[in-house]
C-alpha cells in the first residue's frame, strides 16, 4: 500500500543501483534491463490508456475500467522483483520488496478487483495516477542505472515526485478501501464465521480497517525516509536553487 | 626470589569513533576479559559488563569473557574497540515472562473471563471434555517450560537486547491468545474422529513432551554447573535420546513433531496448524544454526546427523 510512494519502493535499491556495478553478471544485468524497459514500456500504456480515455469520454470517471487488464497485468508482474532480491540479483531486502509489492497487489485485486461497486470511484483513479506516475519514473531509473547512463533529470524526477505523488496514492488507496468497507460487510465477502470444522475464523470488513489503521505508523516513516533519501542524493541541488 | 611480572596496558577505543574512552594500566597478564569489562564499567558505570562487547578489531568478532589477556595477539599495550550491545535483559528473566503470559492467558479464555465472548457466556465452560484435556496439556506444557527455564537449562550467555523481550512475548502471548480464543470458544468444534484422534493425538503429545524433557536433561549433564562448554551430544541410556543418532537438535523435533502436532491434531484449530508451522520454521532455522556451529568445531561430528527432521532437514 505505502509502495505508491513513487521511489519508496527500492528506496534501498535506489542508494545502491547508481554505485554498486559489481553486482549482478553480464546475463542478468541484460536480464534486468530487458525487465525494466518492459515495465516502464508497460505503464506508459497505461498512461497514455488513460489519457486517451479522458480525451474520449471528456470526464475523469470510470477511466477504471480503461486500463483494467494492462493494470492488473503489469502491477502482478512486479512480482518478480521479490524473486530478482531473493536471487540476488537486485541488491534489496527481500522482505521489504515483498512488502511494497504484495500491498500493491492487495489493493489491484483483493480491494478492486473483488469489490466491484469501488472500480466506479474517483479514488482509484487517484491511486491509479499516482502508480503509474511513480512506476514510469522508476522503470526508467533502473534501466538508465543498469545502463551506467542515468540522466539527471530522471534522478531528479526519482527523488522529487514523490513529495506530491506518494501522499495522493495513499490518499486514493485509503479511500478506495474505506468505499469498499460496506460492501464487504454486507456481502461477508471472504470472510469465515463460526461453528467450521477447523476451529477458525476471518473477518475481512475488519481486517480492512486494521489495514487502514496500519498506514498511521508507516506511511510517515517512509515518507520521512524518502525525503532523507533526497536530501542525500540531490544535497547540492539546493545549495545552487539559492543562488539569485 | 620473585620473578619480574610484566604488566599490561590496556587502552579501549570506540569501534566507531574511535575515541579513547579508558585507559587502564598494570593490567595483570592473566586478566580476563571478564575482569577487564568490569574495570571499564567501573568507569564508565552506564555500560555494565553486559551490554560491553570488546573486540580486538572495530569490526570483528566480540572477544569472550573468558579470554585471557596474554594469550591474545597483542603486545603489552592492548588496544581493544568497544561497542555498545544496548540494553541486555538476562535469559530467564525472558523465558520466564514469555512463558508465563501463554499460561495466564489461555486459562483467561479457558475460564471465559467477561468482554471475550459474549456475556451470557461468561464464567461458564465448555461441554466438551477434549476442551478441558486442552487446557491440561497446554497449561501442563508451560509449567514444564518454566520448570526447566529455573532448573534445568545452563545458558551460555546471560543477557539478549532489552527489544527481544517484546518482540518475543508478542509472538508467544499473542498466539496463545489466538488459539486459546478459538479452543475455548462457545461454537468450538471438536474433533471429527472423536475419542480416536483425541487419544492418538495426546499420546503423541505426551510421548513428544518427554522426549523434549530428556533431550533438556541430556544437555544439561553435557555442561557442569556454571560452566558454558560445549561438547558433542550422544544418545544415552534414556530410549528418547536415541534420537541424536539422526539429528543435531531432537528438543526441536520433539517439539513440533510431536507437541505441537499433537496439539493441533487433538484440537483441530487451524490457528495452533499456524503456530505450530512458524514455530517449525524458526526451530529449523536454530537448528541449522547449530548443526553449522557443530560442524565448524567438531572436526569428528557424526556425519549420519541432521539438523533437525532425520535425513530431510
């Protein structure tokens, strides 16, 4: 979920991918740049899916159902960054990565997905901006990193959307799971309740909430920590912008 | 005549600043580490000897307390680095509040104690008899854990950092509060097999919780009293112990092999399946780390022996 912050996400990666060079071989570095154009090659379909459908309908709602598969297929497919750490062939935290990741992939398929009274809301459209936005930066970042050419520029857009990207995705996400709270509540959708043979039960309309109340604590701490991140790699920027 | 003794000087650094935080001089040649850790508390009373860790190099390995100073590679000015292990919690005291909450906690649940279910449940109990057998196990298999944490086991360190305590008993208490929740609860349903699984599971369970006890008891006579040696186990006259032919850490394998399983099996709650598989997770974890630390010392480890499931793990 906090993994809409655009950056946060390989936050740890983000140090590293520009000094470490001894990393991963000749063939996964291929690899890797292969992965990471076909990622950025995939959301800017998605961008231009959803600019195109704007233009269309001439309004912002249902934009949804527009760039529902290449979404899906897409955000699933980030997936496979949890595998490149397991493997080592990305310098990041495992359980970090698989963290963003997975939240993501909440949000696609157990929020939206499974309540389909919430793929109508403006906020989806929100969190939906934010990602792509977000994604297409880093896409692009990792693959001019791989390739030992990072234009600044990109750096720059890397370490600086964020300020008002991160918090409009979570702003989008809370919303869409707090509009998709009745509905599971009604529905008792993917819920569990007693008496069952294996003594067990699930609550997904509070489960929901825990979530919500879980974004308190960590969205400031990664928020905070991008901005740290900013400072370190962009530190001179600001000595120049005071220059009159 | 007496023979000229040669004194030490010894000077402790910051390992990351590198900072001289204490110098000691006429250190005798046989000091330990131990002896020299509570000179340096004495000036500096906030980093009592626990939470000192003393290494030769600012990134290396923590020198043990029982090291002596001349049998060190250092010349008669010792230059040690010092990093700050945080605030330390002794073992038992860990053990003891980890263990104590599952206890308290599951009779909670058990006795029905108010604003757990609803109301008109409250201080009533169970119709089912497995219910009751549950609690005996579960409570039974606690007081064990406690009995052995104050008789039975020799620790090798004394303290862990002060967060472990809460990181730990919110695994621990929280689990059993889970489970307990569910065991006890008006709507539980027994067993599908009835009296049958029931019997099978506690004779697992009982069958496990004495093996574990006997492995303890093993390791226990492996290590005198106040010591911290470590030797190789051997099976014994004790039929339990004939485990340690097949693997490194059998308090593990009895443990989630057969407590645990035995646990689920007679309760049929999918959360204590839960329990039982993290717990199988981290103890396959422990015990691949000690199987390791064998290995690396005992040049004539049994070669036969895994870590913790014989021949698979």
């Amino acid at each position: 979920m906090s993994a809409a912050a655009p950056g946060t996400s390989k936050a740890a990666h983000s140090d590293v991918a520009p000094k470490k060079k001894k990393g991963p071989g000749a063939l996964a570095t291929a690899y890797l740049v292969i992965y990471n154009v076909v990622m950025t090659a995939g959301w800017l379909v998605i961008a231009v899916g959803l600019v195109r459908a704007y233009l269309a309908r001439g309004s912002y709602h249902g934009l949804y159902y527009s760039i529902e598969k290449p979404l899906k297929f897409f955000q699933t497919g980030a997936i496979l960054e949890i595998l490149h750490c397991a493997v080592g062939i990305v310098p990041s935290s495992v359980v970090l990565t698989g963290f963003q990741v997975m939240s993501r992939v909440f949000l696609t398929w157990a929020v939206t997905h499974s309540v389909r009274e919430v793929q109508s809301e403006d906020s989806v459209l929100l969190f939906v901006t934010a990602w792509t936005v977000t994604e297409i930066i880093r896409y692009s970042f990792y693959t001019f990193s791989l390739l030992n050419h990072l234009p600044y520029l990109i750096k720059w857009a890397r370490y600086t959307f964020f300020i008002v990207l991160y918090p409009m995705g979570v702003t989008g996400e809370l919303l869409t799971i707090y509009a998709a709270l009745p509905y599971v509540q009604k529905t008792g959708l993917y819920s569990v309740t007693l008496p069952n043979k294996y003594n067990f039960s699930f609550d997904y309309y509070t489960f929901l909430i825990l979530i919500m109340i879980s974004y308190i604590p960590l969205f400031p701490q990664l928020y905070f920590h991008m901005i740290r991140q900013r400072k370190k790699v962009l530190g001179h920027v600001e000595d120049y912008s005071k220059v009159e | 005549q007496e023979r000229a003794v040669v004194f030490f000087e010894v000077e402790i650094l910051d390992a990351k600043t590198k900072d001289k935080l204490c110098f000691l001089d006429k250190v005798e040649p046989n000091a330990t580490i131990g002896e020299i850790k509570s000179m340096f508390h004495k000036s500096h009373p906030q980093w009592y000897p626990a939470r000192q860790s003393i290494r030769l190099d600012p990134k290396g390995k923590s020198l043990k307390d029982e090291d002596v100073l001349q049998h060190l590679p250092v010349g008669t000015t010792a230059t040690f680095y010092f990093r700050d292990l945080g605030a330390q919690i002794s073992w038992v005291t860990v053990f003891l509040t980890e263990y104590t909450g599952p206890l308290v906690i599951y009779l909670m649940f058990y006795f029905r104690v108010p604003f757990i279910y609803a109301p008109k449940y409250d201080f009533t109990t169970s119709k089912h008899w497995v219910v009751h057998l549950a609690c005996m196990c579960h409570s039974f298999h606690y007081v064990k854990r406690l009995l052995e944490t104050l008789f039975v086991h020799r620790f090798s360190h004394g303290t862990m950092p002060l967060r472990n305590i809460f990181k730990n008993c919110t695994y621990y208490w929280g689990f059993a509060a889970w489970m307990a929740y569910y065991i006890n609860h008006p709507l539980y349903t027994p067993p599908i097999y009835g009296e049958q699984q029931i019997r099978l599971a506690l004779i697992i369970f009982l069958f496990c919780q004495i093996g574990n006890f006997s492995i303890h008891i093993a390791l226990r006579n492996l290590r005198p009293p106040g010591s911290k040696t470590r030797k190789i186990p051997y099976p014994t006259k004790n039929p339990f112990t004939w485990i340690f032919l097949l693997v490194s850490c059998p308090n593990y394998t009895y443990e989630v092999l057969g407590s645990w399983l035995g646990f689920t099996v007679m309760t049929q709650c999918l959360p204590v399946a839960f329990f039982t598989l993290v717990g199988f997770i981290q103890m396959t974890v422990w015990a691949k780390g000690k199987h390791r630390s064998y290995l690396k010392e005992f040049r004539d480890y049994p070669p036969l022996r895994s870590p913790i499931l014989p021949f698979i793990l």
